[in-house]
C-alpha cells in the first residue's frame, strides 16, 4: 500500500498539528499575509512543528524571477520542490524550464496534470515526462476525473492505461476521494489531497478541494 500523502494547504499549524508527522506538506512561498502561501519565518517553523514531514515548496513563478528561486531554495532547504511545466507542445517554452530546472539540484514534483474521462491526450506522449525524469523530477502530480465518481468515472480500459502509465513514471494521484485504501488504480505512489484555506477565492480552488476535517478523516483510512 502506498504511504506518500501529500496535503496541499496544510501550512498551517493548527491544521499541521492534526496530521501525521510523516505527512508531505505542501507549501506555496508568497507574500506576507496571501491567503495560503508561507513566507520564510513561517516556513521554517513549520518544519519545526512536524521535523519528520517532507515539505514541499513551489512558487508563482512569474512573480519569482529563476535566481530569486534558487537562492530560495538554497536558504530554506525544502524536500522538494514543485513546479508546473510549460505546455510540451511549446517546445521553446519547455526547452527553456527544462534547461533551469537543471540548475535546481532539490529533487523535483511537477504537475498537476488532468486526465478527465473525454480528455487522457496528457498522458499520450511519453517523451516530455522522460525528459523531466532527466532533469531531476521524480514524481508527477496527477489530477484525476474521475477513478471513483459515478459520473465522471474512467473506463475499465482507461484506468488500465493510466496504470500503466503510473508503473513508469511515479504520480501522486487527486481525485474525488471517499476513502483512501479502496481506490481502484495501483499504480500510484501516494496521494495528493487540497485542503480548503480560509481566506481564498473559492474560484482559485481545485474541484477536489476539501475541509481538513475531511482531510483528517481519509488519512485515517490508510491506517
């Protein structure tokens, strides 16, 4: 069974002091008092609250030139680091990530990317996935539609080729989660999960984003 969960929206301290102490910890570095993101005080003391969690850092990156990031990320040391790459089918776009990425020696997350029921073109085409892999990325976040829901629910055949995919390159999957120890692909290394966080634009927020109560109450189903 995998152990990986990812809980985006849990730099907060009375939310991080609910979870496990092995629990990835997804961070957005930002301006002082942004809704949901961390500064540098706040993101060092957090790690001091739960010592053993993996923390994950990422960036709006057009408010956070590429040198301000790496000495960021030099400074605060996160596990990882998370990016969203450029569209592969702009190449000089991708090209261009690919070559900074190759300056920042943090193991990397990239994603989310979608695969909806009418849409699985994301996951068509290997080669940009392996080029990632090359620059340092080892996991890739995947937002699913859907595994579970009876409306939006992948076919037999889908789901097997999402599986597939998953054997090579390693995801942590989102999706409209009930429970965590029943959901019917294998293939994934861990889970991504997006917490609610009081303060923010209910249209910025993921589709599967949910209250830490729930939040706390999956977790207790991978026990």
């Amino acid at each position: 069974m995998t152990s990986i969960v990812k809980v985006n929206g849990a730099a907060r301290a009375d939310f991080l002091g609910l979870l496990p102490g092995d629990v990835w910890v997804g961070c957005r570095y930002g301006a002082e008092g942004l809704a949901g993101s961390v500064n540098r005080e706040q993101f060092l003391a957090l790690r001091r609250i739960k010592p053993a969690a993996k923390f994950v850092l990422s960036f709006n990156e057009y408010d956070t030139p590429h040198e301000k990031r790496l000495r960021l990320l030099d400074e605060l040391a996160p596990d990882y680091y998370e990016y969203t790459p450029p569209d592969p089918l702009k190449k000089a776009e991708f090209a261009a990530c690919m070559e900074r990425l190759g300056e920042i020696e943090v193991p990397k997350i990239a994603g989310p990317f979608p695969v909806l029921k009418d849409d699985m073109s994301m996951i068509r085409e290997r080669e940009p996935f392996a080029e990632m892999t090359r620059r340092g990325t080892v996991y890739f976040l995947f937002d699913v539609e859907s595994a579970v829901d009876a409306d939006f629910r992948l076919s037999t055949a889908q789901r097997r080729e999402l599986d597939d995919f998953w054997a090579e390159f390693p995801a942590l999957a989102n999706d409209s989660f009930d429970r965590l120890d029943t959901y019917p692909l294998q293939n994934q290394h861990g889970y991504s999960l997006d917490a609610i966080v009081p303060g923010t634009d209910q249209s910025a927020r993921s589709g599967n984003a949910m209250t830490s109560a729930k939040i706390v109450r999956l977790l207790k189903t991978l026990r």
